[in-house]
C-alpha cells in the first residue's frame, strides 16, 4: 500500500470513529437514562426493586454500560452474543413471563414481584406477577 493510500485511509477511519464517538452518548447520561427506564419497568408491569439495594445498582450500572458499549441494554448476567436468539435486552420476556412468577424475581433479580419478600417462592406458590401488565 503506497503511503498515500495508508494516508487517506487513516484519515478516513479517523473521520469515521469521530462520527460514532459524537453519536454516543456519554456514560453518565446512560446510567441516568438507565434509573429512568428501570421505573417505568416496574411502573408498567407492576414489579418493584428488589429490596438490596446493591442488587438494584449493579444491575443499573451493568445496563448503562452496555447501552453505551453496544447501543442496547443487554442483561449485565449474560455474555453479549450479538444473537437476537441467545441476548437478553431489557426488560426480556423469559424475567417476565417465566422467571417473576415462577421464581419472585427476574434472574438480574432487580424487578421482583410485589409479594416478594428477598426469598425464592416455594415450589407451586408461583403468582401471576404479569396479570397486571394486560
């Protein structure tokens, strides 16, 4: 490659990863836009926070960075596939459907159901947690 084709095509790549670095966004406007999503989660379906904090804010964080490294908030409990078959993106339906009613909480554990007392439920004494979100 001639040096001025290794030239242009640096300038190039620069020009291109100063687009993308002006398009996304910085970490903290993820994590606020992130505390904002997560309450209109559990508004909508009628969940609450799991009752440990900590819980709540390292899955906040774990959300807002991969909104800001990937563009998505894919579930912090799982490697990112970039597979629309195996990525979870939150809120994902198998915390919904499956794992709030059958368990109290989504794997995450930050949307719980809202009987839920920081205990996995009994066996057979799953609720309809997702009743209220039709």
């Amino acid at each position: 490659m001639s040096l001025r084709a290794c030239a242009k095509l640096t300038t190039g790549t620069e020009i291109v990863l100063a687009q993308a670095e002006k398009h996304q966004k910085d970490l903290e406007t993820c994590l606020a836009e992130t505390r904002v999503f997560v309450q209109k989660v559990v508004d909508r379906f009628g969940f609450k926070f799991n009752p440990e904090a900590e819980i709540n804010e390292t899955i906040i964080q774990g959300l807002a960075h991969n909104q800001h490294k990937h563009g998505r908030r894919y579930c912090p409990c799982f490697v990112v596939q970039f597979d629309k078959a195996l990525d979870r993106i939150c809120p994902c339906k198998p915390g919904i459907q499956e794992e709030v009613p059958r368990d109290g909480h989504c794997h995450c554990g930050i949307f719980c159901a809202e009987d839920y007392k920081g205990e996995p439920y009994e066996k057979g004494e799953a609720r309809d947690a997702a009743a209220g979100s039709a």
